[in-house]
C-alpha cells in the first residue's frame, strides 16, 4: 500500500507537470517499463541510458524540483510542503534519487545558509549545492564530542579578518570529496559551553586541512578524520553571529534528523537507478519464502513496513494542514534504523552458508552482506538512537531532563576527556 495525501485539484496539475518534466529527460522507456512493472524493460532503458546519478543531480538541480521549498531566487520554488511531498512521491515511484549524492549539501547546509546566511553567502554557496557543483560535509563531531556535541574542544581564534582553527573532527561523511564543511568550533572558553561557539563555512581544499579516511566493515570508506592545523578562514564565512554557533548548528541538527528519518538502503534513495523495487529486492534475497517461519517474518518485516510508512503519512498530513511538525522525525529514525538493521540481519541468516562465502561473481550475496554491515550505523549517525529516545522521553512523555552536572559552567572549568 502507497500511503499518501489524496491530491487537490492543484496538486494534481502540479504532478502531472513533474511527471511531464520526468519524461523529457529521462530515457525512453524508463518511466513506462515502471508504470508497468516491466522489470526486463526496465533494465534494458537504463542500461542504452548509462544511467549516470552525478549528472541526473546536476540536471534535477537546475529545475527548481530539487529543493522546491527554497526561495526561487537561489534556485528552489518558493513553493509550498505539499509540493516537496508530490516531488518525493514520484521520484520514489520511478526510482530516482530523493537528494542525491550531495545529500549534506542539500538537507543540511543549504536550509542553515537560508535561516542564517547573509545575502553574499546565500548568493554564493545556494545553487552551486542544487547543481552538484559544490559537495558539502559537516565537521560536528570530535573524538571526545559526539553526543554531547557543544563540549566540543576545536578553537577559533580570531586574527584580524580570519579566524585561525586548531582541532580535530571525526565520523566526516564524504569529507574526502567535499569542497566545503559546516564547521563548529570554540571562539570562547570562558562561557557556559552551548554560548561560546562559533559557526563556520571551512573551504576543504585550504592549507591546514587534511582529511584521513576511516575504513569501514563494509571495506568502504565514507567517514573521515579531518585535522585542522592553524586554517584561515575568513570572516566573511562565518554563519551567524560570533557566540551564535549553537542556535546555528541546531538548525543543521533538526534538518539532519528530518533529513535521515526516512532514507532507507535502497540504491535509489542516493544513486537512483535501482534495478528493482527495494521490497521486491528484498524479497529476492531470501531463499525458503516457503516455508512458514519465514514467511511469518517476512510478513512482520511488511507490518513493520507499513507502520512506519503511516507515520510518515501522518507527519506529511500535519504539514499539509498547516500544523507544525511533531515528534514523528525523531520517532522514524529511531525505527527505521533499528528496523533496517533486523531487515538485513535477518536476509543474510536466511541466506545460510551463502551469507558468509560466496563465490566472487555472486553480486547478490554482496550486497547483501554490504547492507547488513552498512545498517550497523543507521542507529549511531544523525543522532544516537540512545540521545533520540532521551528527546522523545523529555519532549513528548514530559519526563524530567537529565542531571546536567555541569550546567552555567564556563567550558574552560569543565572535566573532559
């Protein structure tokens, strides 16, 4: 079952115009064989295409269909939320990319630079992030900063103009590929940790910064350590005011959580061009659908499908109506991380001896031994499911905060690793 708003009389014209748009530019056959459930057509339109995710970001990008609820003059729609759901609804349905590669940029950076950006800066750094021109990654946490994020220990001293950052970062997503990090850094020690922060845009490519890569269980290496060595970075890429950086980054935060709750494993949701349907591809990993204990947790995998779909549909609905949003984004991403990993845990023990050895042209097994490692992160990125439950607990169950021990105190006072 497809959940989702029935359309207005406008949003169905303002569909039918996405899915014309859809059709001249994307290969013949593509959205055909998909309406039809041809996956051999399928397969053969995307193949003659060569299908190419870098270019399809720059191609979406400079349509305004990217970031529709962005100001117009900085490449979105000034459009309303319900045009972000139609837009997600169909490249969900015809197995595009709902961000694409540039994921950061887009979620994260590009709404903090439209809340709190000033003009030059909007000017500057907005569409190159719609074109995938410009990738961006976010320098948040350190290695003894994560979930207690505004303890963070990386100094900016101001010089004139510039402000010269000495530290260290860690879990940097794509930091290897980025041209710029939203960088958080310490400007004032003597203050009560959340008030002496400082938001920063860091060119990624500038003397003093270097980006290690860290490799993973899956044998990729997505996250970084970044170390900044004495980098200049002029004040005319600071976001926000100086002290300001907690009230900054928080609008990065809640964009990450809103960003992360419903993105799944399947290749569409980053790439696009997924070769089947994510359900269907997972019912194709497992073997024995048969017999009966499988199939009762595949059902339960299908129930637990639909339920989080349903609250999705409800934190759609709330916007559409006008209604602000609810708890219902940090809810799904606690659920979706937790239920992706069951998911794959369970496709890799129902693949048996295959699931650990297979031979090297095996590309099934692969992958799903990739998106079984790959899942152990989902409950760890974007905020821990831990610190998550903690929000739900004190903002939606109204129960008491925890013990802040070192609350009011200046930074510079307070224990730490």
């Amino acid at each position: 079952m497809k959940w989702r708003v029935e359309d207005t009389e406008e949003r169905a014209e303002f569909r039918a115009g996405f899915r014309d748009f859809l059709g001249s530019v994307l290969p013949a056959g593509w959205m055909a064989a998909i309406d039809a459930g041809d996956e051999d057509a399928f397969e053969a339109a995307r193949e003659a295409a060569q299908w190419n995710p870098l270019a399809w970001t720059g191609t979406l990008g400079a349509t305004g269909f990217a970031a529709p609820l962005w100001p117009r003059e900085y490449g979105g729609l000034s459009g309303e939320t319900w045009m972000q759901q139609v837009i997600r609804e169909e490249l969900r349905h015809y197995r595009l990319p709902l961000i694409g590669i540039n994921l950061l940029g887009v979620g994260l950076a590009g709404p903090t630079i439209i809340e709190h950006g000033t003009e030059a800066q909007k000017e500057r750094y907005l569409k190159p992030i719609l074109s995938g021109g410009e990738i961006w990654c976010q320098l948040f946490s350190e290695p003894g900063s994560g979930s207690d994020l505004a303890s963070l220990s990386t100094r900016a001293v101001r010089d004139g103009d510039e402000w010269v950052v000495n530290g260290q970062k860690v879990w940097t997503t794509i930091a290897q590929f980025a041209k710029w990090g939203m960088l958080v850094a310490r400007t004032d020690p003597e203050v009560p940790k959340h008030e002496g922060l400082t938001y920063f845009i860091c060119d990624m490519h500038a003397p003093g910064v270097e980006v290690r890569p860290l490799k993973q269980l899956t044998g990729t290496a997505e996250f970084n350590e970044v170390y900044l060595s004495d980098v200049r970075i002029p004040d005319e890429r600071r976001l926000g005011d100086v002290g300001d950086g907690w009230r900054v980054a928080r609008t990065t935060l809640m964009n990450e959580r809103a960003t992360l709750a419903g993105l799944s494993l399947d290749p569409a949701s980053i790439m696009g061009g997924a070769r089947k349907d994510p359900w269907q591809s997972f019912l194709a990993d497992i073997p024995h659908t048969s017999d009966p204990v499988v199939r009762q947790q595949v059902a339960q995998f299908y129930i637990e499908q639909e339920v989080k779909e349903i609250t999705a549909f409800r934190a759609s609905s709330a916007r559409l109506s006008g209604a602000a949003p609810g708890p219902e984004g940090s809810v799904n991403k606690v659920f979706n991380a937790e239920y992706n990993q069951r998911r794959t845990e369970f496709a890799v023990t129902a693949g048996g001896p295959g699931a650990v050895a297979w031979a090297p042209e095996d590309n099934a097994a692969e992958a799903r031994a990739h998106s079984f490692l790959r899942a152990r992160a989902g409950t760890i990125e974007g905020g821990t499911s831990e610190i998550l439950r903690n929000q739900i607990a004190e903002r939606v169950l109204g129960l008491p905060r925890d013990v802040e021990v070192d609350k009011g105190q200046p930074w510079s006072e307070i224990l730490r690793n």
